[in-house]
C-alpha cells in the first residue's frame, strides 16, 4: 500500500499566507489550517487514505502526543474577510 501524497497548500485569498483545506471531524466543514506547524497550538492534522486533510481541535489540557500541531488560519489571518455570520446585521455591523 502506498502513502498518500503530501497536501498541497493553497493561499489565503486576503493575507496570502500557504494554508491547507482541512475538513474538522467534529464539524465536517472546511476549515483553512496555516501550514506551519507552531508549539502549543491547538489543531492536529491528518491524511486519510484518499489524500483528504482532516483537522481535529485539541481539547483544552489534551497533549498532542509529540505530534505536530497548528493553528486555525481564522485566528492568525493579517487581513481576515469582514465575517457575515450570525450576530451580525445585513448592514456588517454587530448585533
């Protein structure tokens, strides 16, 4: 059995940072992942057999195990794209 290929990293379309499309298993919606892994961080990455990034968040006091760890590129975005989610009015400004 061979091994999955390496991901390959897109860029952020704002800050232009290498990110990676990873799907949340707890989630399963996508998520961007910075590439460069970061001591401490919360986000654990993994390849499934098709080649397919999954994410998985560290829960609070969980050891990564010596596995490398990221973070979510939401959190360390330089420019991040003005968020339309809940508690926000049509207008962009908060609730």
């Amino acid at each position: 059995m061979s091994k999955p290929k390496p991901p390959r990293a897109a860029k952020c379309k704002t800050c232009g940072a290498d990110i990676y499309w990873a799907t949340d298993v707890s989630t399963a919606r996508a998520c961007p992942i910075d590439v460069a892994p970061v001591a401490g961080a919360n986000v654990l990455l993994a390849i499934d057999a098709s080649g397919a990034i999954k994410s998985r968040v560290l829960g609070k006091g969980e050891d990564a195990g010596g596995a490398k760890t990221r973070m979510n590129h939401w959190v360390t975005c330089t420019a991040p794209p003005e968020r339309k989610g809940k508690g926000q009015h049509k207008g962009g400004s908060p609730a």
